[in-house]
C-alpha cells in the first residue's frame, strides 16, 4: 500500500478472490472485503462446465479452433479482414489458460 501512498484510513473496500490468506489479510487492515465478481464467476463456471457434457464438447471445439491460428497466417489474415468488413474491434484469439 505505501508504494501507492495508501493508508488504511484510505481504504473503503478492497475487492479480493476468496483465497482465505487475502480475506484474512483484508479483516486485519479492518476494511470491508468484497469478493471479486469475475473470480466468483469463474469458479462457478469452472465447477458446472465438466459436468455438463454439452459444455465440454463446445469448449473442446472452440479451443481446437483457437489452436489453429497461431499455426496459419492465412487464417489469421482471414481473421483480421473479417473482423474489419464486421466494423468489430480487431482482436487475436487467446485460449483459456487454467491458473490451479
């Protein structure tokens, strides 16, 4: 907190995941903890998707089609000329990484 000049007298709330460390961390500077919505949606998501064999099989597709680009630039170009005749944001693909 001090390299940003912050005190606890700053502090409001800090938005945290919900690894007991941070929670615990986050009572003893007596501020009010508020789990990361992104975090707790993740999980959530990352718990219903394997049961969920519909889930998994659109995944396994999806991420087998992301693989491809960084392997063709042909695709890529593709890509990138679709995305500008759609006026859409011109983005790469990235996979999903597990980080547990």
């Amino acid at each position: 907190m001090s390299e940003w000049s912050l005190t606890a007298d700053n502090l409001v709330c800090q938005t945290t995941d919900s690894g007991s460390n941070i929670v615990s961390a986050a009572r003893k500077l007596g501020c009010t903890q508020l789990s990361c919505f992104g975090h707790n949606l993740d999980l959530a998501i990352t718990k219903a998707v394997p049961k969920d064999k519909r889930c998994d099989r659109a995944l396994a597709v999806a991420r087998r089609i992301v693989s491809s680009f960084p392997c063709s630039s042909k695709r890529r170009r593709e890509l990138t000329r679709a995305q500008a005749n759609l006026n859409i944001p011109q983005h790469s693909l990235i996979s999903d990484c597990k980080t547990r």
